[in-house]
C-alpha cells in the first residue's frame, strides 16, 4: 500500500512500465522512447515540448509542431494508449468570443489543464515579445482563446488542475527580453481569469546546485497529494557548450502552494539518451505534461527530447516522494512568498 496517496481519479490503463532492476534513480525511461520521432506528418518536422490528458476513456494531446518553415504552432492529437498518437494535420483553429479566427503568430510549449469541466491550454505566444496565451475549450472542437494572462516578458506557464479559495492559480516565469535573465518561479491568482494578482515569489534558480543555476520553470502541472502539490520542473545550467536542460521535483504546500515544503537538491533526469543528447538543441528534458493512477501510485512523465521528440518515464508516488525527502535542499527565498 501506499504510504503517499495521489489524490486525483484512477487510470488503470495509463502506460506503464516496472523499474528495471539496474535503474538508480527516482525516474525510469520507457525502453521503446522516444515515443514521437521527427517528420510526425507533412510540414512539421519535429514534436516535441507537449501536453497530454485523458479524454473520453482515451486520450487527446496538444502538441508543440515545429513546422517546415521553422514556426512552432499548435496541434491537435489523438491516442488509444497514450503512445501511439494520430494528428490532425490542421493547427489547432483558435476564434476569438465572436467565433472569429484569431490565431497566435506563433505557439510554443502548451501545457493542457482541466480545471472543473472546462480544459485549458497555456502556451508561449507573441504578445510584442514572448508571453502567455490562453485559451479554453469543453469538447476540442471550438477552442477560444482568452486574455493573454500578463504583460511580456513571460513564459512556463502552468495551471493548478483545481481553484484554491475560489481562485485559478498559475505558475510562471517572468523574465526580460533576454533568453536567461531572471529565473525563478513565481505564482499569481485570478478570480475570473482576465485579472491576475497576489503574485508570489515560489521558487528561486539553485546557486549551489549547478544544475538549476541558470533558471528553473514550471514543467507538468502539478499533482495533488496528500503530502502536498508534487511538481515536476526543469533547471537549466549554462556550460562551455550550451545550456543542460534537466528535471528536477519540489513539494508545494497544499493550502499556499507558494510555499514550498521540500524541494530536492538533485535532478530526478537528466540528458544521458542519444534522443536527449543530441537534436535540434541538443542536451533537453523538457517535462510538459503527467499521467496518474490514484489507486496504484504510478505516475507517467511526458517530456520533450532535444527539442527534436517525445519522451516518456516513470515514478510512483512513494518512489519520488521519498527520494525529494532523501535529498532536501530548500534555499531561504523558497520561503519567502515576496511580501517583504
């Protein structure tokens, strides 16, 4: 049994794989990765850096397609297994309120949410620099885009999958127009989602683990248990051949998720396979989305490799929990919610 519990529904048919015996760590890859190779489809040359839900007793995905002519933009996908996946060769076509057409110039890292009966994607769009895009649908037909959450500079966008005190609650990264200033994760809230405040500061990069020391961004949406919010994030450290992109895991606190309750030092993943080492932008794991199976603890981590494919690991929950509290490291700001 158990000691952890996820507190989300069962999904006894979500993919699976046991640990292997040789495997050391908290995160074990799936042995037939990557599960999304390159040229999916005519005019899209890589997938990668994409969401997946359960939908309808199977499952539907929003994927980042980076097209022939280098644009990313989102589309639409779909999957018996949640491996195997059909596209619609369409980008996803967002209307405004009206019905009109109204798309993103381009569109980038979706993460797709469902919060009460309503789904959300959130993605990195161009609002004069990168920022937030959002929209919603109920039945992936019509998608309508809503206001852009925030000003630019801004990226890793997450939603919370439920209101805490009658609020939408995101995690993003600000930033300025550079690639890498800035760093850290902050959390805002928002009663109707066109007004967004309380911000608070949630996490800050890791100086003294070199791993997370350039910046850190919000990867799955998080997982509610009862030891709290699990997260699955990216770090970035900066080397003498580019960046190292990896993933890392925090507890957030259950009532104040800008709290974070434990934080572990260490990555959980890190680039070691030939489809995270070497790709469009090589050394890349790019955690976007989660499958979890209350009753038995597992949970399924859908990452993107080298900006270049899809790949999928495993955990359960008393696997990663113990392993966050093995390896405890929380800095002084990841306390400090920024009301000083």
């Amino acid at each position: 049994m158990n000691r952890a519990k996820i507190l989300t529904d069962n999904l006894p048919d979500m993919p699976w794989q046991e640990k292997p015996s040789a495997s050391k760590g908290p995160v074990w890859r799936y042995t037939e990765n990557p599960i999304i190779d390159r040229n999916p489809f005519p005019g899209v040359a890589r997938i990668f850096n994409s969401a997946v839900v359960p939908y309808q007793g199977e499952y539907i995905g929003v994927f980042r397609g980076e097209q022939t002519d280098g644009v990313p933009q989102l589309y639409l996908g779909y999957s018996k297994d949640a491996i195997h996946w059909t596209y619609e060769q369409e980008k996803i076509p967002f209307v405004n309120e009206k019905g009109e057409p109204y798309m993103p110039r381009y569109a980038y890292d979706p993460r797709l949410i469902k919060v009460e009966d309503t789904y959300y994607i959130i993605w990195c769009t161009d609002f004069y620099g990168a920022a937030l895009g959002l929209a919603k649908t109920t039945d992936f037909k019509k998608f309508e885009r809503l206001e852009n959450p925030f000003l630019p500079f801004n990226r890793n966008g997450v939603f919370f999958p439920k209101k805490i005190n009658n609020n939408f609650l995101l995690l993003s990264r600000p930033s300025d127009s550079g690639h890498t200033p800035f760093g850290d994760i902050f959390l805002s809230e928002s009663p109707d989602l066109i007004y967004w405040g309380k911000h608070r500061h949630v996490m800050s990069k890791g100086t003294n683990q070199w791993w997370q020391s350039l910046k850190i961004g919000g990867g799955a949406a998080p997982i509610e248990t009862s030891e709290g919010w699990l997260l699955f994030y990216h770090g970035v450290t900066g080397t003498c051949n580019g960046y190292v992109y990896s993933m890392g895991a925090c507890i957030l606190d259950h009532d104040n998720p800008a709290i974070v309750k434990c934080r572990c030092k260490n990555f959980i993943l890190t680039p070691e396979t030939w489809y995270e080492e070497r790709g469009f932008v090589s050394n890349v794991i790019f955690p976007c989305a989660t499958l979890t199976d209350a009753e038995t603890g597992k949970i399924a981590i859908y990452y993107g490799a080298a900006d270049s494919y899809v790949g999928l690991a495993f955990t359960t929950i008393d696997e990663i929990i113990d392993y966050i509290k093995t390896n405890e490291y929380t800095y002084a700001d990841d306390n400090n919610t920024g009301l000083i």
